[in-house]
C-alpha cells in the first residue's frame, strides 16, 4: 500500500495536467475507489497547507502548490534520494535508463502518455539532460525515424549509465559494504538481474589479484560488471580498439585469471565477453586497488623524479615543507600509477572528501591542480575528485611535517634592545624555534617560507606580509597569547597586487539556468577583452568535472590557471535570481579569474584569504546586498587587496 501511494504522489508531481481517476486506477492496477481512498489518506498524511489535491469533476485530479513545495515533497518520499543529482530529475533518470536498456523503439508520444507530461515537457526533458547530464560523457539523444537512441561510443554509455545506477541506488557509498541490503536490493529491481553471482566474483577478484578494493570502488566494479551485462543483452558492443589490443599483449597473465573467473558468470547470465569486454572489466580491476595494497612499486626512476618535481612545486605555491616528508613521495607513486590509468580511460570514481577538501585546504587544491600535469599528462581531462584525493595525501602529510613554530626577534638594529629581547623570548618559550634577533632592515629576506612570526619593538604595519606581534622589551612575555598571534591578523596583510574594480561588474537580473549564465558571462568577458573567444567552451569543460560551488551562495569559475597573452583579472557577477549550480547548492554571485604566470603568487594568497573568510555569512551576505562600488571597496578592504 505504501509503495502504491508513493507512486500516486510521484505521478501527480510530475504530471502537468490533471489526470483522470481511470487512468491512474489503470496505471496502478487498482480501482478508482482505491484512488480516491488513496488520495484522502495522502492528502492527510504527506501534504501540507501550501499543497492541496483538487478534483474536478470531468477534468481529473491535480496536484496544485508552489514549485517550491512540490520539489520539497518529492524530496521527502524519493526512496532513492537521486532528486537533482548531477542537474536532472527522477523523472528525466528513469527516461534516460530506459533508453539504456530497452530492446523496444521508443517514441516522444509514448514517454508522455506513460509518465503524464506534454511532449514540449519531453522535449524539454531531452534538452535538460543532453546539456546538464550526458555532454559529460560525450553523448547525445537524437530523435530518429526509429525513435529516440542515445548517440556515442560504447564506452561512454556505459561509463553514463552506471553513474546513473549509482545515483538511483544510493548517494552515500562510502557509508556503506558492497553487500548492503539497500543498495543491492535497489539495483537488483532496477536491473532486473540476481547480483549474488557478481558480489561473489567481486570478492574472488580481491583474493587472486592480491589487491584489496576501497568499498566506493566495489560498489564501482560491481556497478561496471552489472551494466556489461545489460548492455550485451541489448546487443551493445564496444568498438575495436587498437590501443586497447597493444595494451592487453603486456597483461596476458592476468587477463588469463579474469577469463577463467568470467566463464562462471558467462554461463549464469548467458552473455559472452569479448577481449574488449574482458579487458575494461580488468582496467576497473586495477583502477579500484587500494593504496597500499602492494608491497613495492613498479614505477621507472623518471616517474619518480617526476613526483618528487611535483611535491616539490606544490611545497614552493603553498609555502610548507611537503618535501621533507620522505614517506609522502611513495605513497603518491603508488596512488598516481592507478590514477592514471583512471584518468587516461576516462573512468570516473566518486570522492566523498571533495567538498571537504575545497572549503578547508582551497590554496592547496588550487597548487596541486596548478601542477597536477606534471605527474598526470596534460592530454586527458583531470576532474576534481582525483585532484581531492591527491590532497588526501598532502594533507596528511601535514600533520607529519608540523613543525616548532619558527621566530625571529626584530628591533630597529637588530642588537642591544633586540638581543635582551631575544634571550627573554628563548626563556619564555622553550618550545618554539627561536631564529635569532634581526634588523628592520634584515626582515625583507625573510617571507612565510622562513618564519611563522616575528616578535617585533616595531609596528610592523604595511612592512610585512609575516604574522607579527608588537611588545615591549621588559614586559611580561608570559600573558603573550603566542597561539593567538600565529594567525594571520588582516589588517595586517600585505596588499596584493590585484583588486576588485566596480568596472568588472556585471548585474545580470534573469541569468536563465547554469548554461546559460555561463554563456551570458563568458559573452562579457571576452567582449571585455579579459578572456579568448572560446571561454565558454572553457568554462564548461571546467564545470563537467567538479562543481566550482565555494560556499555562501558564491561560485568560483575559470578555466585555465595560466592563460596565454592575457591581463591578469577579477571579474565579479551578481545575478538577479538564484540558479541552480550542482547539485546541493544555488548561487547568488559568481567571481571569476584569469591569472597570469606574473600574478600567480598574489592570487594563491588571495585564494587562502577567501577561504578563510568564506564561512563569514554576515560578510557575504552584506556582498550581495551592496552595489558595485560597495561590493568592490568591501572586496579589497577584507582581502587587502
């Protein structure tokens, strides 16, 4: 019974006229004095004031309310929590899984009398989820003289599909083990296929491989496995593959074991997999291996000079001293050798830590997407999730390179009142690095690379971009808050050499949905002469691999981080009503940036001063509230630009 009335409820959320009760009786497979009954009982327990069931007699039944409330209540009782995931609805996902798996021609007429929509909401449908959805992944639906086909390589589809299986079964992966009651059950109905055989295949995998598989990339595998046999069962192959056939000459052993452990799920599902087939299942074999998992590393000694070059870079843009932790270039050797076979076949994981990873370590993201090309070819799209999980690792770096906060005694010689000083501070705090006592004029050569504060008999103000605290020589060191006076004050940062200017504002009052305010802003930019002509292009290939949602209702967009023969700029648009940017957020403001090879400094710190301030919710609220002028002088004065 619940089932059937939270059916009811989604047809009538989706329908854009009324419905007559025969044909929701005939829908369900109930009669129409169930309907009605169900309708009381629904109209009761689910709604509330803001949405009525109304009934008109030779019309049908409606369910009316604001658009607001409607997406609420569809939010509440979606079994699958897959509402707005990846920019489409429930709806427009069991369209696009239709399409996926039918053997039958499918027609616009017959998607709008099955789900109660118009045709021009259909064709909307095929718009949304060509743009927002499949332009991912390289695909496109076409409306042919046979129908609706979805239009691609093989590979693609498969890689759409699975994320879409993903979606429906579950949204919290990592939460949970691959034989997780819900998940199973959900993509054993929406399949139609017993996964007991490829959960038990999943698990032999692990122990003749000698690996162990992260749960997110089970659940990957298993998802992989499951779509494959699917497909062939619809008849759909992958293509020959040239560089696919050069490849599986080196991995004859262990295509062998995979071989012998297919034949058993061949003969259960009766498919055959061919030697593409066999060697993507063995490619998500060896992309879901855990770090770790292997005792050595087969990497040649350029890779690992090309590693220690990028630990090495990342160390120089965030000013700590990833390079001295000697564990860290060997745990990366082994992460980066799977990644980059993920990367180089475009096979997409999951990273539950992204979000985590933007808000909290933003200027180390940016370092290492800023030079993440020198260890994953250029040539290949690198999205966000693999980048977080790369920072997984510096970060915990991190926590091994913590090291006794570095000072430096500074008066306005450096001698008699600066070494008093000194062996007073050496005396008070035992447990910090204690430089040495410099002069005013000695405290240019030291930057936030050398030292973490300075104990100064000078006001420091407008001279130094170093944390720094003011003292008197003979007062008492010990009520000096030390832990206090490491963090960055900013009214004492030193100005960069970039700002915000009420003439790169733009106002767009109806921004349209994503795309289109992409393109609206991108049109600016380059008439601006701040971007190339191809800048949406470049905006949108950015956006298909992580969202560039911030927080506070603000995005941070770009493309490249090094264009080419461009000023270095920062544009600000304000938008006159909210568009839906990912899946979880809504943005009021967009900022965008180009820098320049000549400015990168100045907007990695500004990236650190952001993030920083970003869950300053009374800041960013007075931002969207303010005109040009304001925003601009508000912008500069906290970031100090």
């Amino acid at each position: 019974m619940m089932d059937r009335r939270i059916a009811l409820i989604k047809i009538l959320i989706r329908a854009d006229d009324a419905i007559s009760s025969t044909s929701l009786s005939k829908r369900l497979g109930v009669s129409k004095k169930t309907i009605l009954n169900d309708l009381k009982a629904i109209q009761s327990q689910y709604l509330d004031k803001d949405l009525q069931i109304t009934k008109k007699s030779g019309i049908g039944i409606k369910l009316t309310g604001s658009a607001v409330s409607r997406q609420q209540l569809a939010d509440s009782i979606d079994s699958y929590g897959v509402i707005g995931i990846d920019g489409m609805q429930e709806r427009q996902l069991d369209f696009l899984m239709n399409l996926f798996l039918s053997n039958e021609n499918i027609y616009i007429k017959n998607i709008a009398f099955d789900s109660f929509i118009s045709r021009t909401t259909v064709n909307r449908d095929i718009r949304e989820i060509n743009q927002n959805f499949l332009a991912k992944y390289e695909l496109k639906i076409k409306n042919t003289q046979n129908g609706l086909v979805v239009v691609g390589k093989e590979e693609k589809k498969r890689l759409a599909l699975a994320r879409i299986v993903l979606l429906k079964c579950d949204r919290k992966l990592q939460f949970m083990a691959i034989k997780s009651d819900d998940f199973v059950q959900n993509m054993q109905k929406l399949l139609g296929l017993n996964l007991e055989p490829l959960i038990d295949l999943v698990n032999k995998l692990q122990t003749d491989f000698h690996v162990r598989f992260a749960i997110n990339s089970q659940r990957s595998l298993l998802v992989h496995l499951a779509v494959s046999i699917v497909r062939i069962k619809v008849s759909a192959v992958t293509n020959d593959n040239k560089t696919v056939q050069k490849e599986m000459i080196k991995h004859q052993n262990e295509l062998k074991i995979l071989k012998n452990n297919l034949t058993s799920i061949e003969n259960v599902y009766e498919v055959s997999f061919d030697n593409e087939e066999l060697y993507l299942i063995f490619l998500h074999v060896i992309s879901s291996k855990q770090v770790g998992s292997e005792n050595e590393s087969n990497s040649s000694d350029a890779f690992q000079l090309q590693v220690e070059e990028f630990v090495n870079k990342v160390s120089l843009d965030t000013g700590k001293a990833y390079f001295n932790d000697n564990e860290l270039c060997d745990s990366l050797i082994l992460h980066l050798q799977i990644a980059i076979t993920r990367v180089r076949f475009g096979m997409r994981i999951d990273n539950p830590f992204l979000k985590y990873v933007l808000e909290n370590n933003f200027d180390l993201f940016v370092a290492l997407k800023n030079n993440i090309s020198i260890v994953l070819t250029s040539d290949y799209e690198i999205p966000d999730t693999e980048i977080a999980y790369v920072a997984i690792h510096f970060m915990a770096s991190e926590e091994k390179i913590k090291e006794a906060p570095r000072v430096i005694v500074l008066c306005a010689m450096g001698l008699g009142v600066g070494q008093l000083l000194l062996q007073r501070v050496k005396s008070y705090f035992p447990n910090y690095s204690i430089l040495g006592a410099v002069s005013l004029e000695d405290l240019k050569n030291y930057t936030s690379k050398d030292v973490d504060l300075v104990i100064s008999t000078i006001n420091l103000e407008g001279r130094t971009d170093l944390n720094y605290i003011v003292v008197n020589p003979l007062q008492d060191l010990s009520k000096i808050n030390m832990g206090s006076s490491l963090e960055l004050n900013k009214s004492r940062q030193k100005k960069l050499n970039i700002d915000f200017s009420d003439k790169d504002c733009l106002f767009i009052s109806e921004p349209g949905e994503k795309r289109d305010l992409l393109k609206k802003t991108s049109k600016w930019l380059v008439y601006q002469g701040k971007a190339k002509s191809n800048y949406f292009n470049v905006l949108l290939k950015r956006e298909s691999v992580g969202s560039t949602y911030i927080g506070n209702g603000t995005a941070l967009i770009h493309g490249k981080y090094d264009e080419e023969s461009l000023p270095a700029s920062l544009s600000i648009i304000r938008l006159g009503k909210k568009v839906k940017w990912d899946e979880e957020h809504d943005v009021s403001m967009l900022l965008n940036f180009i820098p320049t090879d000549e400015k990168k400094a100045d907007f990695a710190v500004l990236f650190k001063r952001i993030g920083k301030s970003i869950d300053n919710t009374e800041f960013w609220e007075k931002i969207i509230s303010s005109d040009a002028v304001t925003m601009a002088k508000l912008f500069n004065e906290e970031f100090n630009l």
